[in-house]
C-alpha cells in the first residue's frame, strides 16, 4: 500500500463530496472544484470520510494512488481555507499595481509587466513592494504565482528580482577591480 494512499482524508462538515465515473466534487464554503479521477483509482465517501483506493498493484496504480489522494486532500483544504502565495518585490523602481483583475508590474523593462488572473484567483498588492496571490485551486494559485515570479527572477548580484516571501537567495561575489 502507498503510506500516503492509505491515509484517509476526513471532510469537514460544511463540505459536500460527490463521486460519479471518477469525476469527484467537492463543495465548501469557498467554492466548488471538479476533478477527474486516474483510470484503476477509485473514491469512496463513507460517514465523514474519504478513502482512496486501487484496483490492482501494477506499477502504474501504485504510482497514481498516492498521488490522488493527495489532490483529493488539496481540494478539500481548497474549499475550505484557500491557499495564498506572498510574493516580494526587490529593487529600484520595481513596483506592482493591480486593478481589478489585472496586476501591473514595473520590473526596469521598457514595458510593464501585466498578467490577467483567471477565475478562482484573486490577487492583492496592499504595499508596492508586495504581492498575495489567492486561491481555491492548489495547483493554479502555485502556477500563477510562479508566472509573476518568473517576469524577473531573483538575481544574485544585487538581489533584485520578484521572490517568494522569505525565500533565500545566495548572494554572489561580483567582478573583482583590478588594483593599479
């Protein structure tokens, strides 16, 4: 058995939770999300939980049932409590600025940076230096806030870049002057 497979994912009592030809939904306070189960994998609901199991032990379900129940445990915690990325801005007349659903950013490139945010996702910028990034959906809220981050990735001469709060970057040594 998969140590993460087996564990079973309890629901709390504002949710609902359907499964139907391997299309599980789940309802929460913050939202509803739909996902299609892996073929050879399968959801049970019983009396507050929901346990995953796999039809057999080839290879390709062994690999898959672990991490379906991990999606499974990522959308519960979705409609319940959300997710949030915080980002960092650093650097000189680097600044962001949303309006609506469209978040600006000025990076020191002839042109701003602009992204659209797709439905489920909200974004905040409640200082210039600084952006949060909202979600039900695990997975979206992650590849948008990557998206951001990848418009100028952190450098490591200067430090100046966009960056996930509180993560580390290793300053190098710049070029050495040559002494006369």
């Amino acid at each position: 058995m998969s140590r993460i497979g087996r564990i079973v994912i309890s629901i709390p009592v504002n949710v609902k939770v359907e499964v139907k030809d391997n299309v599980i939904v789940i309802e929460g306070p913050k939202g509803k999300l739909t996902r299609q189960i892996s073929k050879g994998i399968s959801a049970d609901v019983a009396g507050g939980i929901i346990s995953v199991k796999r039809a057999d032990d080839t290879k390709k379900d062994r690999a898959l049932h672990g991490l379906n129940r991990a999606l499974i445990a990522n959308m519960v915690k979705g409609v319940t409590d959300g997710y949030v990325i915080e980002l960092e801005i650093q650097g000189v007349g680097f600044r962001a600025a949303v309006q609506g659903k469209i978040l600006t950013m000025q990076l020191g490139y002839s042109h701003p940076c602009i992204f659209t945010m797709p439905e489920g996702v909200t974004v905040e910028v409640p200082k210039q230096t600084q952006v949060i990034i909202r979600g039900i959906d695990k997975e979206r809220v992650g590849e948008i806030a990557a998206e951001v981050r990848a418009a100028y990735p952190p450098e490591p001469y200067k430090g100046k870049g966009v960056r996930y709060k509180g993560e580390y970057v290793k300053k190098k040594v710049g070029k050495a002057q040559a002494t006369k």
